[in-house]
C-alpha cells in the first residue's frame, strides 16, 4: 500500500480489490475513445493486466477527492537507467471532470516522482494528437512534444524537471492558496517488494 | 492596470490562446480547452501581479474576463 497526499487530493495505490471498478469505467465509451487502446476489457484481461502491473515499475492510483474515488492517475514503466516511462491520467466522476481533482492529483504525483524522488529528471506522457484539451493540460504543466512526433496518432510529450520547477511553482503556489486542506506532501504505506528502494527508504 | 492590460497578459499565461483572441468580455470558461489547469493559471497570474488571492468562490462567480478584473480591482481596494 502506497498513499500520497496534497491539497486535498489521496493518489491510493490500487489493489487487486480495485480492478474491477477501474474496468468498469475504462470500458466506458467517453473514457475509451480517448485511449489508443479501445477494445472491450474483460474481467479475465483485466486480471492479466494487473499481474503485469502490480510490481515495483508500475505505479497506478485511485484518485480520491472530497471523500470519493474520482479518476485513475499513474506511472509506468520505471527504467533505473531511464527513470519512468510514461504517465497518464483519467477522471471518470463526470461531476469532476472540470474541478480540481485532476490539477491536484497531477500536481501531486509530479511531485512525489520528479521532485521528491530525485530519481529521474524527465516526465513522459502520450497523448492523442486530437485531444486538444489533454494537450492544453499538459502544456500548462510544462510538458512539451518531443521532436519528430508531429504526424504521430499518440504524440509522446516529455516534461523535464527544470520546466516543472517553473511551471510547477506557480501552479503549486496556486493549488496552496486554492486549497482548504493542507499543501504539505504527504505519503505513507508499508515497505514492500512491488516498491523501488527508494520510495521504500521513504517509508521508513 | 486597466482592464486592456489585464486581458493581455492574461493572454499570455495560456500557452495555446492566440494572440489577440480574448477581449474584457470573453466567458474565460470557454477558452478552448478549459480545465481547472487554467483556474489555477489566473489565480498563480493574480498574485503574482497584484499580490491578492482569488479563491474558488471568486472564480465561480466571474464569467468574464472583465468580472475577474472587477473582483481583483475590488480586493486591491
């Protein structure tokens, strides 16, 4: 188990407990046509997917705000030598698409991998190339398109962590002054296997 | 700084909006691909420039470019 806090927002990292709900809403069609992968998920494909997800290179959360479970965010694919591959997001409360818990839970986990962590010093993300208001978002965080991907379907975008330490303070300077609850990053969770070491020495 | 101003520079805080494109009575809502990231732009864009804090209830009661200028004139007061 793996919590992180800031601003109001709780990234838990998921159990085998969660998939079912991530599935139900992952198969929705508003949410899976703004996925590269649209094809109907199926309970049996969903527990595949959690056992190649469920290690200490694969980070998904529950995002929960104001008491309930909102949205999906993650990083994937951790690499020592690369650091982490790619992030995602998607909110599936229609309620709370257009509030503050997506900005928050980006602005969190950001936080916790890049700036926290100290392990790596780029972001990536893919996007739709026809998913202007994805784009939008993740500009304003600091992500920019990697070269050579303008006439690519699912655009790879790269944060670095100098351009997050500028965009970023702004934007958490706002979510702090925004936010009722506290500012502060918190995380817990217990030491285990499916963390990297030093998300474990974190937790001691 | 007048309201012309404001809008301007307001402008020039999100990354994707044309130049030119935003006037005082634009429903800064329905900026093309508006998200709670712009929220958190103008409220990081207020302070900085006039060291006054909007809240979400400030936010939620503008729908102009304009209503924001009033409310942070207002604060500034």
């Amino acid at each position: 188990m793996l919590i992180l806090e800031q601003y109001g927002v709780r990234l838990v990292r998921i159990q085998e407990k969660d998939i079912e709900l991530i599935r139900y809403w992952r198969n929705q069609s508003d949410i899976a046509n703004h996925m590269e992968y649209r094809t109907h998920i199926t309970e049996d494909a969903q527990k595949k997917w959690f056992q190649t997800i469920n290690n200490k290179y694969n980070y998904y959360f529950i995002i929960e705000f104001e008491n309930k479970q909102v949205g999906l965010i993650n990083v994937k694919n951790y690499d020592p030598s690369k650091g982490f591959g790619e992030g995602g997001i998607f909110i599936w409360d229609k309620e709370y698409i257009h509030s503050f818990a997506a900005v928050f839970a980006s602005l969190c986990l950001l936080n916790f991998m890049l700036v926290k962590l100290n392990i790596c010093k780029v972001s990536r993300i893919r996007i739709l190339r026809d998913n202007e208001r994805a784009i939008h978002y993740n500009k304003m965080l600091g992500y920019k398109l990697v070269p050579d991907q303008e006439e690519v379907q699912n655009q790879l975008y790269e944060l670095h962590i100098d351009d997050y330490l500028i965009c970023g303070a702004k934007l958490n300077k706002a979510a702090a002054i925004l936010s009722e609850k506290g500012s502060e990053l918190k995380y817990s969770g217990n030491i285990c296997a499916e963390n990297i070491k030093e998300i474990n020495d974190l937790l001691i | 700084m007048n309201i012309e101003e404001f809008t301007q520079k307001l402008e020039t805080e999100f990354e994707e909006v044309e130049p030119g494109t935003l006037t005082p009575d634009t429903h800064y809502k329905s900026i093309k691909g508006w998200s709670s990231m712009h929220a958190l732009i103008i409220i990081a864009f207020v302070d900085a420039q006039f060291d006054t804090i909007l809240n979400g209830g400030d936010l939620k009661s503008a729908s102009t470019i304009r209503d924001l200028y009033n409310i942070v004139i207002e604060k500034t007061k």
